[in-house]
C-alpha cells in the first residue's frame, strides 16, 4: 500500500503511537518515529524489530523550532522526500476553570497540542509542495468541538489544531496536498485506563480502529477528502 513511501509519525511512542506505527509499516511504508524519550524509542526498536531498515527512529522535542528542523533535515539526508506525516504529538490537562488556570498552564498545552502541530507543519508543507504530494494528519479531540468545564486550556489548544487543519488544506490544494485530522474522544491505553479505572473501557478508541482510520486518510483512496474533521467517538 505505502511501498517507497516515507511516513513521519510524532508521538510515536505514545498510547497509540505504536499501533500507528506498526501499522504503517505493515502497510509498507517506512516510517520516522519521533519522540521525546530516547529510551522509549529503543524499547520500540526492539518491539518492531521483524520490520528491520524500514523503521528509523529520531529524538526530538517538537515544541522546540530548532530540534523540528533538524528532525526534519535528517530526513531530508536520509530519504530525499516526506510522503506523509502523522502528528500525535500532543498532551492533555484539565482540572481548572480559566478562572482558575495560571499562565504557564495555559501556555503548556497551547505548546504541546498547537505549537507542535505549527512546527511539524510548517516543514512538512514546504517539502511537500516542492514535490506536489503530500498527507497530513493532524489530532484534534472532540472537547475542542464539546467544550467540557474545566478544560479551556487542552479545548482551545486542539481547536487551534482544527483550525490550522483547515487552513492547510486550503494551502494544500493547488498542490496535491491533502490535510486531515482526527478527533477521538478517550483513546483506550494503558495510562488512560490507570487514570479512569471506573469507566467503561469498552467504549473507548481502540488504538487498533484509530491507527486503521489514519491508514486509509493517508491512502489514494481519501485523494479526494481535506479539510476534514474525522470524529472518533468510539462505541456508543
């Protein structure tokens, strides 16, 4: 499906982040996966060792505008093109009203959830146009459409998201370019289900389901959808 193709998936280590990423390197893609933490990143080689030279991995903060362009110069070195880019990345804080919420807070989850998605856009968007192809997919979350109290900070930080989605995708257009994102409601991972052991689970995203959505937006299949929100509510 992906064969010859280049994916860069942020947040690679994360609670779905590797289902992501064995995903698409079963659909054939080589696959950057980028995170923070080197040593998660070498626990995730030797998981998915089978998959041998198609998966590269590259630490990097993608809040930082310096260690994004690097990141993305070694690939520039290393492969010549970027077909694809997933932006996991992201993070996740609630408990205060805006009443309540201090600035460094604030300014946490805009950097996280908004600022890294700029950053990793922003490099991708100037390669793929030189090459007149490319995927995007961005992760909103459906609090940013359901404002929930207590929240403000993570909700208008993954609206911004939405909203540089959809501005991409009007820059996208004129070259081949197609941007999307994702908007999952709780994903089902290990340290979400730690965090709400009282909750039904059974609702929750799988992983699996998620990874397999951002397969086919990624495929010819979806040339023709950009600029979309796709909800991911799980089951009801």
């Amino acid at each position: 499906m992906f064969d010859h193709k280049t994916a860069l998936i942020t947040g690679a280590t994360g609670g779905a982040g590797q289902h992501v990423v064995e995903a698409f390197l079963r659909a054939g893609a080589r696959v950057v996966a980028n995170a923070r933490n080197e040593s998660s990143l070498q626990e995730m080689r030797l998981s998915l060792a089978a998959f041998g030279d198609r998966l590269f991995t590259h630490a990097a903060d993608v809040t930082d505008e310096q260690a994004v362009k690097k990141l993305f110069a070694r690939i520039d070195t290393d492969f010549h093109s970027l077909d694809i880019l997933i932006h996991l990345a992201g993070g996740f804080q609630a408990g205060k009203s805006v009443a309540e919420t201090g600035f460094v807070e604030w300014r946490h989850m805009m950097s996280l959830n908004l600022e890294s998605a700029f950053l990793c856009t922003r490099e991708a968007m100037s390669r793929m146009t030189a090459q007149g192809y490319g995927k995007i997919v961005l992760t909103a979350a459906l609090a940013a459409m359901s404002p929930k109290a207590k929240r403000a900070a993570y909700a208008v930080s993954k609206a911004g998201v939405i909203t540089l989605m959809q501005m991409l995708a009007v820059e996208g257009k004129p070259h081949g370019i197609q941007v999307n994102c994702i908007a999952p409601s709780i994903i089902r991972t290990d340290a979400n289900a730690q965090a709400m052991p009282n909750a039904d689970h059974s609702s929750w995203v799988a992983p699996e389901r998620l990874a397999r959505t951002l397969l086919f937006l990624c495929t010819a299949d979806a040339d023709d959808v950009s600029g979309s929100i796709v909800e991911l509510p799980g089951r009801i």
